[in-house]
C-alpha cells in the first residue's frame, strides 16, 4: 500500500515540478523561494523528523497567503493611483497575486501525502 501511494506521489511530484518551474516566476521570487526552502524542509523532515511535516506544510500555506494579500495590497494600491484601469489588467494582476497562495498549497497537500504515507 505504501509503495503505491508513493508511486502515485512521485507521478503528481513530476506533473507538478512542471508547473512550479513556471509559475515560480510569476508568483514573485521571493514568497515563491521561501516556500520552495519549506518544501525542501518538508521532503528532508520526512525522513529525519517526520513529527515535523505537518508544520512545515501549514507554514508554506500561510506564507502563500501571505505573499497573496501583500500582491493585492500592492495591486489595489497601483489601481488606485491609476484610476481607470481596464479589467484585463485587473485580471492578470489577480492572477498574479493568487500564484503564491496556490503553490503554498501544492506543498501543504504534498506534506499531507507524506504525512499519510509515514502513517
């Protein structure tokens, strides 16, 4: 059972990385590198302290939203300066803004795989 489910873990890593490399960029280097050094602390407490994943998993989603609010702080702030801004615009900031919050929670679900794995 446990070598299936971490078969199938290492199948979602793999789709995953692909995602992660691309929106690394979009989401802000610094959240999106915070939270990659909270993955990297999730995949080596699986090993040395697995009594250490579930925080390392909720740490990455509070930083994801975190880095969220602080992009539509700024982006709100930029709209209102501007004024009249078109709701494309809008829309890709938003986009933007919600990248960090969604990679935070692609490790916190990775943490709860690891976790369910180590039983």
């Amino acid at each position: 059972m446990k070598t299936k489910i971490l078969r199938i873990m290492g199948l979602l890593v793999g789709i995953i990385a692909s995602l992660i490399i691309e929106l690394f960029y979009q989401g802000g280097v610094l959240f999106m590198s915070i939270i990659t050094i909270l993955l990297i602390g999730t995949i080596v407490s699986y090993f040395k302290y697995p009594e250490k994943i579930k925080l390392f998993g909720n740490m990455s989603l509070a930083v994801g939203i975190l880095g969220s609010f602080i992009g539509l702080y700024t982006a709100f702030e930029f709209i209102q300066q501007a004024g009249n801004v078109s709701p494309a615009i809008l829309a890709g900031g938003l986009k933007v803004a919600f990248t960090t919050t969604m990679y935070g929670l692609i490790v916190y679900i990775f943490s709860l795989g690891l976790n369910l794995v180590k039983g």
